[in-house]
C-alpha cells in the first residue's frame, strides 16, 4: 500500500477546501512535514484537518517512517486528547503495541540518575577517603554491636541514637578542623564551618562538604576551591 500517496491525497483534498477557523465545523491545525522532520511554522506548511483525518494522518506518518520514535509519540497526543476515542479494537491494539516498542527503544542505553564510569577515582584510587585505609578492630566492634541492636524493620524511617564515642569523635573533629576557601579570585577565607563558607561563596552546603573530602573528581565549583585543614 502506498501510504504517501494516500497521506498526500488528505493534505491536498483538505487544502483545496479552503477552510478556516472560522468555519462552523471543527478543524485541527496540521504540519504537513512533521516539526521532527525539519517541518516548519510557517502557513504553507499547515492545512487545516477534521479530527479523524488529523489521526489518520499522523498513522500514515507512522507507516511512511516507522524508525521515527517522535512521530509515535505524536499519535500517542493524539490517542489521549478528548476529542477523539478510539473504538476498533483491531486499531487500538496496533497504536498500543506501536507506543510500547517506541518508548522502549527510546530508552535503550539511557541511566536514571548518575552514573560514575568504571574505575572512576570516586570508587578506586587515592581520591577515594578510604584509600589505603582500614578500620580498627574497636571500630568494627562498635559496627557490629550497632547492627545488632539495629531495628531493621524501622531502619528506613528512624536513625539510632549516637553512641557517646560517636559524640565524642564529631566533637574532637569540630576542634582540629577548620577549612580554607578560596574565592575565584584567589582570595582566602579561613572559616570554622562549611555553613560559613556555603555563605561566603554562595554554593550549597553539600556540594562544599563533597568538594572539601575530595569526593567528586574535580576540585572546584562555579571557580570557588574549598580544603580541609588541621589546626
């Protein structure tokens, strides 16, 4: 079947009609080359449609480029707009099946989310903050002690309270630490709390606290640099 010729046939009946919006019957507005097609805005590239031979058309599309996922998603619009139901059984399974393999396709190689590459220096190498590194036997003891009391039914909705030694740690790092921000300009400010330099450089809190551990890849943000130093 030769659907061009059928689809160019709609175009010019529709065409030769002369009809407008002004008309007392119900026309939609129809880009004769699809926009997904380099097709255009401009007058001579719309022609007034009925509803059904808008749908009609948008199927012949389909057939005429069936590698084109955005002309399925176009028929899809279509299919859900309230001024027209599909009532053959025959083609409602057709466009269906159509819209499934589309968005299938489309979504092919497609991550949600990011994705760190392998061997990123995020999860192997020196940058990575437990490079070289291993917990104590004391550390692991309080790990295990900690997960045994752990409800694990509630873990997702409420934290266990901090352990005196927790308490203790976060206290003594607060003491030692303080973090040296560097302006784009290469002015140094020497500041007691991520929260000042979030301030000073007007970047958020948790990107500062990953750039400040060496957690992403790059060492700066919007030109700003931010490290940790022991007093």
């Amino acid at each position: 079947m030769n659907y061009l010729s059928i689809y160019n046939s709609i175009i010019a009946r529709a065409a030769l009609a002369n009809r407008s919006r002004k008309d007392k019957a119900y026309y939609e507005a129809h880009h004769i080359i699809p926009k997904c097609l380099s097709g255009s805005n401009d007058k001579t590239n719309l022609v007034l449609l009925t509803a059904r031979e808008h749908f009609v058309c948008h199927q012949l599309l389909v057939k005429i480029y069936p590698g084109n996922h955005k002309l399925v998603f176009s028929l899809r619009m279509l299919t859900a707009s309230s001024t027209r139901h599909i009532r053959n059984n025959k083609e409602y399974e057709w466009v269906r099946k159509l819209i499934a393999k589309a968005s299938s396709e489309s979504q092919k190689g497609k991550s949600y989310g990011h994705k760190f590459p392998k061997n990123h220096a995020l999860s192997t190498g020196e940058k990575n903050g437990m490079y070289g590194k291993h917990h104590t036997e004391s550390t692991k003891q309080i790990q295990s002690e900690k997960a045994k009391q752990r409800d694990h039914a509630a873990y997702n909705h409420a934290r266990l309270p901090k352990t005196d030694l927790h308490k203790e740690n976060i206290s003594k790092s607060k003491r030692t630490r303080k973090f040296k921000l560097v302006s784009p300009e290469g002015v140094d400010y020497i500041v007691d709390t991520i929260r000042e330099a979030s301030k000073i450089s007007c970047v958020s809190v948790s990107v500062l606290v990953k750039l400040a551990g060496n957690r992403y890849g790059f060492d700066n943000c919007r030109s700003w640099k931010i490290f940790a130093i022991d007093i």
